[in-house]
C-alpha cells in the first residue's frame, strides 16, 4: 500500500524536519525514515521465517523430509482462524464507516476545549474503542482526528493527532475483546494441536477478564492520555493539516436508489432490520442458555454480531456491500501471511530432531533457564517485544511463540492466562515504532509514518518500562493452573 505524501511547499516548508528535531523526536521519526526505506513488505518477513525455521529445525538434527512434512501439515491447519482474523478486519472497518457511527465522531470531535485536550481525547476514544475491534478503532480513530483537525477554533497538531488515533493500536487493542493470541486460546477449534496439549483452553476469564489484565488498561490508557496531551506541539511548533497540504474533506458517497425492480431490496432497510432482529434474538438467548464467559469468549459469536450491527448501521444491503467492497482489500496480508506463520508453528513443534526434541522444544529450555528466579514474565516480554519488529502481527506471531512460550511457563509454573497476557502487553508496543500497521491509518491521514513515529516513539520509551513492571509485578499475584481440556 502506498502513503500519500503531502506536497513539499505546504508540508514540510518552514517546519521542523527530522534532523532538525530534538531528543527522542529525533530519534524516532530517523528511525522511521530509516524503516520506510530499509523494511520489506510484512509477507517477506514471513517467508524469511519460514526458511529461518526449516533450517534451523535441521540443524537440530530434523530430517528435509520431517521438515517438508511439518510445513505442508501445518500450512493449512489454521484456515479457520486466518478467516477470523479477517473478518475482525473487515467488521471493524465496516462499522467505523457506516453514518451513524460518522455522526458520532462529528458529534465526539466537537467536545475538547483545547488544542492539548483534543489530542489526548482522541487518544483516549482511539485506545478505549481498540478494546472492542482494533480494525474499528484505527478508523474511528482516523476519522476522528480528521474531524477534529477540520475544527476552526481550535489550532491543533496534525501529526499529533495522528499519533493519538494510532494509540488504541499501540497500547491497548491486544487486552481487549480482538486479541488474537485470547481469541485462539479460547476457541478450541482455532488452536494447533500440539499448543492445545500445552494450553488447554483459556476462556477470557483467564486472560483478558482478569482483574490483573483490567487493571493494566486502565494504567496504560492513563499513562497513554497523559504523555499525548504532554508531547503535543504548543505555538510556533504546531503544524496543522492546511500546513501539511492535507485536504480534510470527508464527503460522503451518494446514497443511490434502485435503477430496476431486482434492486428493490438492495436499497431497503427491511432485510437489515430483519436479521438484526433475529441477531438480537439469538443473542439474548445465549446469554440465558449458557455461562456469560463462554458466549463471550466465542470469536464465532464475536464476528457473528459485528458483522450484522455492520449491516444494520448501513441501513440498506447496498451500503453494505459498498463498505464491504472497500474493506476487503485491509484484509489481504492476513489471508497471505497467517498460512506461512501455520506452517512455522507446525516445523517448530513437529520435525522432531536429535533425541527426538523439536526445535520448539529447545527454545522452551532455553526460557525456562533464563527465565528462573522470578525473572520469566520481563524475559518473556522483553523477546516477544523484540520479535515484533520483525514480525509485525499479533496472531501469527503468537502462533509462532506460543508453542514454545507456553511450555517454558509450564516449567517455571506461571500462570498460563497471564503468560497469554504478558505476550499481548508487551505485543502492542512494536507497533509505536515500526509503521506496519499505521498503514491504513496513514492512508486515512494522507500522511507519512514519519510524521507520527516521532510521538509514537516517545509513547514508546515510556510504555516499555511500564509494561515491563506490569507483567513482572501482577504475575506474581498468580498460581499456576493446570490447562483445562476441551
């Protein structure tokens, strides 16, 4: 996907580029120029992992042909979930972009007082909706900051702005409702074989549903508010959308009206109403046949009532497929990438190698040892953090991790729901300074990664800490707990 770039006489002219910035600004906008210049395409990284993993599993003493075996095994067993983690995309996007919702943020974008008030505003909506979809809330977000910027009594930050929208992606979107790594841990189906013997299932009320997890959102969204409405540029630093060359105009797309007697029910709002009725109806039923964590925990069940409420706010079938034409595209590099990151989880766990101990196997010996004395939860993070720059996704690096991670906790007794929760915390954090998933939030902004990277990146420094005395303290609060089967 391309970013648009704003025109050189009205965007950067007169203002403050990267080697005239100071201190960590500096820092992190130079490594985002850095990034756009250097960092391949996501899928690349995949299929470097992929061939990393083969041959590594060899040198463990696993033969080509175990290792081809694993591959082709493991591509396909995760088709089911690669679909889930689309649709949470595409549901997402399509809610954000229906009317009602847009009337919302128009309404919401009028409220801060403040240019300072306004971005940690909308950092604070962006985090909060991250916890209900992440696709939502990079859109809301996007829209959102889009809708502020159009104020005229109020002279506010752009690239700002754009940084708060990023923030339900950066901090908190992996504890809430559309995490990969607890949807899969609580849905039976999604999860690879060899991890379910390590895990059992792992319903919300183990991870997500955790006082322990609630409490750390409630401090990462506080500390995420207060460094926004710090870090905001004052007076002569401030560089608006009309400084940057960004047109703001957000018109929305004519209506339509059926052109013959088959559209009819293209453009009606009964079948909409319909099924949303229907929806509501099977879900309050749920609800009263079965324990409210495991309707909950069901990612089917998840999607299921995003998609419908997508269809119910487009009102008519026609605007619906219309937002659904748009939104399909935001889900192609998981259609491509979550196969390969199946089949690293597969050779990792299953060419056996000398003695026959999987490579999966070596690297859980590996964090068991470093990890004694109390220190798994900060080494833990500290790698999946790591990990993250270099593999820029939530679930399929999960898949990657888990097998390993996941056993390693089994040896030094942590908790397995927390070790679920310490991956998702520390997770987020990447994405504060590698600009893969700012992607079609830049698009929405018709700006760079470098123009946010560098409030991002001090939203990282901060963060970092932060996460890491959260998983090393709270983990302590728990006992170990045998998996539960299905």
């Amino acid at each position: 996907m391309s970013t648009p770039h704003a025109s050189p006489g009205s965007a950067t002219g007169g203002s403050p580029d990267a080697a005239q910035e100071r201190g960590l600004a500096r820092f992190a906008q130079g490594l985002a120029a850095w990034t756009e210049k250097w960092f391949p395409d996501a899928y690349i990284f995949a299929a470097v992992g992929v061939v990393l993993v083969a041959v590594l599993a060899m040198i463990n003493g696993a033969s080509p042909i175990s290792v081809a075996e694993a591959f082709g095994t493991g591509f396909w067993e995760l088709t089911a979930f690669t679909l889930q983690m689309a649709m949470v995309v595409l549901t997402g996007y399509v809610v954000a972009t229906s009317a009602p919702v847009a009337k919302l943020i128009d309404r919401l974008a009028q409220l801060p007082q403040t240019p300072r008030g306004a971005v940690a505003w909308v950092a604070l909506l962006a985090c909060v909706v991250s916890l209900l979809n992440w696709g939502l809330s990079l859109v809301f977000g996007g829209l959102l900051a889009r809708a502020v910027a159009r104020r005229k009594d109020l002279l506010i930050d752009y690239r700002a702005l754009g940084a708060a929208a990023f923030m339900g992606l950066g901090a908190v979107w992996a504890l809430g409702l559309s995490s990969s790594a607890a949807q899969l841990q609580a849905t039976a189906e999604s999860i690879p074989p060899a991890l379910l013997k390590i895990t059992g299932v792992l319903d919300f009320g183990k991870t997500i549903f955790t006082w322990q997890s609630m409490l750390s959102v409630v401090i990462l969204i506080i500390a995420t508010v207060i460094i926004a409405f710090y870090s905001a540029p004052r007076g002569g630093s401030i560089r608006t959308a009309q400084q940057m060359g960004v047109d703001l105009a957000d018109d929305p797309e004519p209506v339509g009206s059926p052109e013959r007697p088959g559209e009819w029910l293209e453009y009606s709002r009964i079948l909409p109403i319909l099924i949303g009725v229907i929806t509501l109806l099977w879900l309050i039923n749920e609800f009263i046949q079965k324990p409210f964590l495991t309707v909950a925990s069901s990612l089917n069940n998840y999607l299921l009532v995003f998609l419908i409420l997508g269809l119910v706010l487009h009102g008519t079938p026609r605007n619906f497929l219309n937002a659904v034409a748009k939104a399909v595209p935001t889900t192609a590099a998981i259609l491509v990438q979550f196969p390969l990151y199946a089949a690293m989880a597969g050779m990792l766990s299953g060419a056996p190698g000398f003695g026959g101990i999987t490579l999966a196997d070596r690297i859980s010996e590996f964090f068991t040892t470093v990890g004694a004395g109390g220190l798994f939860a900060v080494i833990i993070a500290l790698y999946s953090a790591l990990l993250g720059l270099l593999v820029p996704s939530g679930g399929g690096k999960w898949l990657v991790e888990a097998p390993y991670v996941m056993q390693s906790a089994h040896d030094v007794d942590m908790n397995l729901g927390w070790t679920v929760q310490i991956y998702n915390m520390s997770e987020a954090l990447p994405n504060m300074i590698n600009p893969f998933f700012m992607l079609p939030l830049l698009a929405l902004l018709k700006i760079r990664a470098r123009d946010l990277v560098g409030f991002t990146g001090v939203q990282f420094v901060f963060h970092l800490p932060i996460v890491l005395i959260l998983c090393w303290i709270l983990g302590t609060t728990f006992t170990f707990e045998a998996p539960v089967m299905p």
